[in-house]
C-alpha cells in the first residue's frame, strides 16, 4: 500500500510532506510532488501535514483519482 498525492497539490507544492517522510520517497515533479509507491510505508506523516489536505491512502481513491497513482508510478519509472 502507499499513500498518493492528489490534484491539490498542483499550484501549491509546499513541500512540508518531504520534510518529514521517513523513508525520503517524495520528489518534486513539474507540476506536483509525488510518493514513490514502492518505498513508502504507509505511516501517514505526511497526510498530517499537507496543508490541502491533497495526500490520500491508496485505497481510499475514488475511480477518478486512480491517475494520480499511475502518475507517480510513471514519474518514478522514467527517472
Ligand atoms: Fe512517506 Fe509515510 Fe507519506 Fe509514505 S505515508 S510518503 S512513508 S510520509
């Protein structure tokens, strides 16, 4: 499971999820930050501190959310 960051992130990227992830997997892309689905742990640090309220568990998506997991799924292949 992993948590995945959602469209309100877009225009805003504070940034506050990479500071305290404990297993260093967000990243800055051109238009968001994205959790790497194979690093993380699921513990939810960084949830509690987006100021949008913009990160999600996997499997709390609606069927309309399911890109932003494939997003960061490409992100992470291509880099
Ligand atoms: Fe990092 Fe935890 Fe957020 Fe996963 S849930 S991205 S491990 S802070």
């Amino acid at each position: 499971m992993a948590f995945v960051i959602l469209d309100p992130c877009q225009g805003e990227k504070s940034g506050e999820c990479v500071t305290v992830c404990p297993v260093d997997c967000i990243e800055e892309g051109p238009d968001q930050f994205y959790i790497d689905p194979d690093i993380c742990i699921d513990c939810a640090a960084c949830k509690a501190v987006c100021p949008v309220d913009a990160i999600e568990e996997e499997y709390d998506l609606s069927s309309d959310q399911e890109i932003f997991l494939e997003k960061a799924e490409e992100f992470f292949a291509n880099r």
